[in-house]
C-alpha cells in the first residue's frame, strides 16, 4: 500500500512544462497594459501648436496688408510721375489685384479652422483610447469601446476626399469602411482592436494634411496677392528705372560707336615717305576734319545725355530702394510663414507615427514613447516664435 500510494502521487515530467506555460499566461494577462497619457498629452499639445500657427498666419496676412490701390488712383499716380499714358502700360494689368489681401486671410482663417477642428476630434479619440486603457484589458468590451472611438474620429474628419468618395460607418457590425482598400474592423481584443485602426489613423492623418494644403495655397495666394499691390504702388518708379536702364544702354553703345580712332593706312605712308624723298610740300587740308568735329559734337552730346541720366537715377535710387527692401522683407516673412506652416504638417505626420507607437507598446506592455510627436511640436513652436521676431 505505501508503494502503491508513492507511485500515485509522482508527478509526470512533462506537467511541469505545462504549468510553467499556463503561469506565463496568467503572469502575462495580469501585466498592467502601459500609461498612454503621454500619448493624449502630446496630441494636445499639438493641437494647441497647430492652432497657434494658424493664429500666426492669420495675423501676419492682415498685420502685413498693403492698402489697396484703385485703377484710377494708379494712373493718377503714373501720370505725376511722368511715366506717360498709365491706361496704356502693360502695369495696369495688375490692377485688379490691388485690393486689400483681408478677404484672402478670412479664406485662410475659415480653411485653418477646418485643420483645428480636425485636431479637436484627434484630442477626443486619444483621451478616449488613454480612458479605454486605465480601465484594464477587458477583452471585446474593451475593443468595442475603441471600436467606438474610432467611429467617433471618422464621423468628425471628412476622410472622402483621400479614400474614397464614399464613406460607410457600418456601427452594428463593428466594421467601418471608408474607402477602397481602407477598412477597419473591431476585433475581440484591445490589441488587436488597436492595431486594426492604423488604416483609419492613416486616412485621417491624409485628409488633416490636405486641409493644411488648401490653406498653404491660400496663404501663397494672399502673399501674391501683397507683392502685386506692392509692385502696383511703386510702378511709376520702377518704370521710370527700366526706361533709364534701356536709354542708358543704348546711349553707352552710341558713344562707344562714336569715339574712333584714327590708324595709318598702308597708302598714306608711301605717300608719306614719296612726298619726303622729292622734298615738296604736298599737304593738303584734311578732309575730314568737318566730320571730325560732327562726331566730337555727338560725342558730347551723348556724355551729356548720359549725364542727365545719371541724375535721374540718382533721384528715383531712393524710391526704387524702399521698393526692393519692401519686396525683400516680404519674401522673407513668406519663406518663414511657409516653414512655420511645413513644421506643423510634419507634427501631423508624426502624430500618426506616434500612434503605430503607442499600439506597439500596448501590444508589448512597454512604456509609450512620443519623443518624436513632442519634438515636432516644439519645432513649430520655435518656428512661430522665429516668425514674429522678423
């Protein structure tokens, strides 16, 4: 009886292996899913960037608008300045563009505010996903409720126009179609709910993108729209400038023409050297020496000519200088305001990026890493600060 009772309690070798799995199963089911308020922080923080630039802008269309200049005041102004007949200058084409850039900046106000909408519902589902996740893997409760929020982002971001023309929210099913090849559907797990998203993530972040396009070529337009006025304002003088340019030009390659220089003919020295050995004197009056004094008077009158146009140059330098600095400084606030612009698209961008992160650390149960987000926020932050110290 005592064998028969050690025999029953020997426990089979290959039991341990299957204890040792069942408790990796359980140690791995009760491991904490990671804290993803970094996450729902940096997606705050890029949606206070991105309004910021917008704000920026927006600011900086109307700050900078050059007063608008009427047809008739334009050739008024041409006319004192003595460029001639304004009705007939190839300038005045421009003219309809003289109106103050402010309506292109509420354009761009209207379009911008679309992006920051956008970004408003991006804070809702990454608050809602941090919320999901505190509340502990619950399998396909879990899901269902990331299921939602997903839905929740698709109805508040118009994804059409980058996937399809057609946007179906089948929210019975857990499935969600919005485009050809695009679908999303929830599955029985957080992770796997999660990771399913990435193709709504990637839509989303599309259609974000091409909203901040639509008001980058506004803000190009309105910038156009501030060379033209400027360009329309100083017309007269930069007019004034081509024309000296061209009569200059051609009155430097008269003058060159007219100054000659006279050189021996092989004739004349033979007549020289003829007239030498016979010993008479052969000179006649030259016969050039009328035309000779003609082209000395052109000469003249081309030195003075160039004369006068340098002190018309002179008069307009000042003028055509403040025109140059303006255009200049333009320019450069452009170049800025389309970095500012830029940097906030590429937070966008890694906004997206952070959340292929994010799922990747709760399918590994990791800490969330959103070192990239934060370092693209910043940069627009410093952009836009850089900006307004132009």
């Amino acid at each position: 009886m005592r064998q028969r009772s050690r025999r029953e309690t020997v426990i089979p070798p290959y039991c341990h292996l299957v204890i040792l799995v069942l408790a990796g199963c359980l140690l791995a089911g009760c491991t904490p899913l990671p804290n993803t308020a970094g996450y729902t922080t940096a997606t705050i923080q890029l949606k206070q960037a991105v309004a910021a630039a917008g704000s920026a802008v927006d600011a900086e269309l109307r700050s900078e608008a050059l007063p608008g200049i009427s047809i008739e005041a334009a050739q008024r102004k041409l006319a004192g300045m003595g460029g001639g007949d304004a009705s007939n200058s190839e300038s005045t084409d421009d003219t309809s563009a003289g109106s103050s850039p402010a309506p292109d900046a509420d354009k761009f106000k209207q379009s911008w505010d679309m992006t920051v909408k956008s970004l408003d519902a991006m804070v809702v589902y990454a608050q809602s996903i941090e919320g999901i996740v505190d509340a502990g893997n619950q399998g396909a409760e879990s899901a269902k409720h990331v299921a939602a929020s997903v839905a929740n982002l698709l109805s508040a971001v118009d994804v059409t126009g980058v996937a399809s023309k057609k946007t179906e929210l089948v929210t019975d099913t857990g499935a969600y179609f919005i485009g050809e090849g695009t679908k999303f559907v929830a599955g029985k797990r957080l992770e796997e709910t999660l990771d399913s998203a990435g193709p709504v993530i990637a839509a989303v972040d599309a259609a974000v993108q091409q909203q901040m396009e639509n008001a980058e070529r506004l803000f190009k337009y309105s910038i156009m729209q501030h060379k033209k006025n400027l360009r329309l304002d100083y017309q007269g003088w930069t007019k004034q400038e081509k024309y000296l340019d061209e009569k200059q030009m051609n009155a430097a390659t008269e003058l060159v023409k007219s100054i000659k220089v006279p050189r021996p003919t092989e004739g004349d020295g033979e007549a020289k050297r003829s007239d030498g050995a016979s010993g008479e004197n052969t000179a006649q009056p030259k016969q050039g020496s009328v035309c000779e004094s003609t082209e000395n008077a052109a000469v003249t009158q081309l030195e003075s000519l160039l004369g006068q146009m340098d002190i018309a140059r002179k008069q307009i330098a000042p003028h055509v200088a403040e025109y140059e600095t303006k255009l200049s400084q333009i320019r450069e606030r452009e170049k800025a305001g389309l970095a500012v612009i830029g940097a906030a698209k590429n937070a966008v961008a890694a906004w997206s990026t952070a959340h292929q992160e994010m799922v990747r650390a709760v399918e590994e149960r990791r800490p969330v890493s959103v070192e990239s987000l934060t370092a693209a926020v910043v940069e627009v932050r410093a952009l836009i600060e850089r900006w307004r110290e132009l």
